[in-house]
C-alpha cells in the first residue's frame, strides 16, 4: 500500500511539471442584451416587449451623437434624400418638407434633409402629452382606464382626450417640460395655450423622441405606448384616413406610427413619424407643409417622400 502511495505521488508531480493542469474554461466577455419588439403584419398590435425597466423617472442624458457613416453610405443618404425631396415636390411643388431616418442599432442618420426645420406637430404633439402625463406618476403604470385613454388618444388621434390631458398638465408647461427632459432643441409650445396642435417640432427632435421611447422609457410604459402606435386604424376618431405617410408608403414593413394633420395659420400640415422595419430598430419622421388649400394633396406628397425612403428602413441589417 505505501509503495503505491509513492508510485502515485511521484507520477502526480511528474504530471504537474509537464505542465498538464486541468483545464480553465475563460470567462465569456458580455454585454447587456436589449430584447426589441418583433411586431406582426402593420394592421395588428405589437406584441410585449421585455426591456428592462429604467430605474427612476430622472431626465436622461443628452441623446448620443449619431456615428457618422462611411463614405458609401453618405452617399447613398445624400442621393435619398435628394429623390425623396425630388417626388415630394414632384407631387406638390409649393411643399416644405423635412425628414429624418435614424437606424436604432448602429446609432446612425441614414439620411435626413431639413431637419433642424420647425412644422406645426398637430397630432403628433399627443406623444409629449402621453410621455409626460406617465413621466409625472414617476412611471408607475396608470390605471386601466387611464391607460385606454392613453391608447386611444395615440391609437385613434382622439382629439378630446387630448383636451383633458393637455389641461391636466397645464398646456404648454407639458412641451416645455418634455423639451428640457429630452433635451429638444427645436421645440417649442403654441403661441396660444389652448392650441396644442400648434406646438413646433423638428424632424431631428421627433427622433430624439422615438429614441426616448425605445431606450429610455420603462418596459410597461413603453408596451403601452408602443401597443397604441402599432394598433392604429387607417380612419381616425375624427374620420381622417391617417395611413398617409410611413403606412401606405411602406406597406410591406412594420410600424408603430404617430400621425398628424390639420392646419396651422395658412398653412396644410401632414406629419407622420414612428418606428418602422425589422424589429422597429429605425426611426422614420417625413414633415411636410403647404399652402392651405393643397390640404388633401399634402398627405400624397408625404407617401411619395416616406416611398422613396422605404430601401433604407432594416437596411443596415441586411
């Protein structure tokens, strides 16, 4: 027995000077995974999406500095916007449009053309009241029946729960609270506090906007938000065919949309703005504006320009 306890030994220290230690499996190098939202076919409701909830509701960090794309890819941004800007003035030649595609994931402007410019937001000012009547309950997610009304307002463009909203967190206090949180620069609340249809935005800002929505805002507040913007019918609460834009220019693709149209002064106003394509990973804003009575050529102008935009949306993943 003691001479195999010494042949035992003596071959365990040969083992170890030959260098044959067992095996040490490296650690595997990581980082946080953000599970996005896989919608179905445009016309029905997102499923639920499960990023992980932010922990306070304190204003985030000025949004990141888009990565500037390589060479090939500015040109292609540079010849798209130019098209885009092109058919929109080919279907209404006294229109003034702005837009903005940002791809999500890789932090990028896929292109953009006016987009520090102001427009009227009508409708689309509904996305700063809804971020802001949650963002004042510090994110706790409301009541059912105030989430109905929150999914109606966003879903159905409904113009009198708007009303309420916008009264209940005081009109235009609403748009610059929203401003100073996410650190918009072109947006301005309405001249006249009871025209929140009038309140400025930009192109450049509506992104900022859908950036704070997909990275900032907490899961079932986002759910919430997100199941309105994809579960939006094509006639809205006050009759107006609200497909114009993102949805009937790229039909093929999935979308969580906030529209608006109406007038402003003298002037027909179509925004459609919202998360588009694979996983919404891309942000599309196409503003537009034009002489009042081009009202019902204006939403045709916006399709045209939000068509040619289509071949960038998911292409940065392709």
């Amino acid at each position: 027995m003691k001479c195999l306890l010494t042949l035992a030994a003596t071959a365990l220290l040969c083992i170890i000077g030959a260098g044959l230690a067992p095996a040490v499996i490296a650690p595997t190098a990581y980082g946080s995974m953000v599970t996005r939202l896989s919608a179905p076919a445009p016309t029905t409701r997102a499923p639920t999406i499960t990023t992980p909830a932010a922990s306070d509701d304190t204003a985030p960090a000025a949004p990141v500095a888009a990565v500037t794309p390589p060479a090939d890819q500015a040109t292609t941004a540079a010849t798209t916007a130019k098209q885009a800007d092109h058919v929109m003035h080919a279907v209404l030649p006294k229109v003034q449009d702005g837009f903005e595609v940002f791809d999500l994931q890789t932090g990028t402007v896929l292109t953009s053309n006016n987009a520090g410019q102001q427009f009227a937001a009508m409708s689309v000012v509904k996305l700063l009241i809804a971020l802001d009547a949650l963002a004042r309950d510090n994110w706790v997610i409301p009541d059912g029946a105030t989430q109905q009304q929150i999914h109606q307002m966003l879903a159905d463009s409904d113009d009198e729960i708007a009303d309420g909203l916008w009264t209940a967190g005081g009109g235009p206090a609403i748009v610059t609270r929203m401003a100073g949180r996410l650190g918009l620069t072109g947006t301005q609340p309405p001249d006249d506090p009871g025209e929140w249809g009038d309140t400025l935005i930009t192109p450049r800002d509506m992104v900022t906007v859908y950036r704070y929505i997909a990275e900032q805002v907490p899961g079932p507040d986002r759910d919430l938000l997100l199941g309105a913007l994809s579960g939006a019918p094509r006639i809205a609460a006050d009759g107006f065919n609200q497909y114009f834009g993102i949805p009937d220019g790229m039909p093929h693709t999935t979308w969580a949309i906030k529209q608006g149209w109406g007038t402003s002064g003298s002037q027909a106003v179509m925004d459609s703005t919202g998360l588009v394509g694979p996983d919404l990973r891309d942000v599309v804003v196409v503003l537009a504006s034009a002489p009042a009575n081009s009202y019902s050529t204006v939403p045709a102008a916006v399709t045209a320009g939000a068509g040619e935009l289509a071949g960038l949306v998911g292409s940065a993943g392709s």
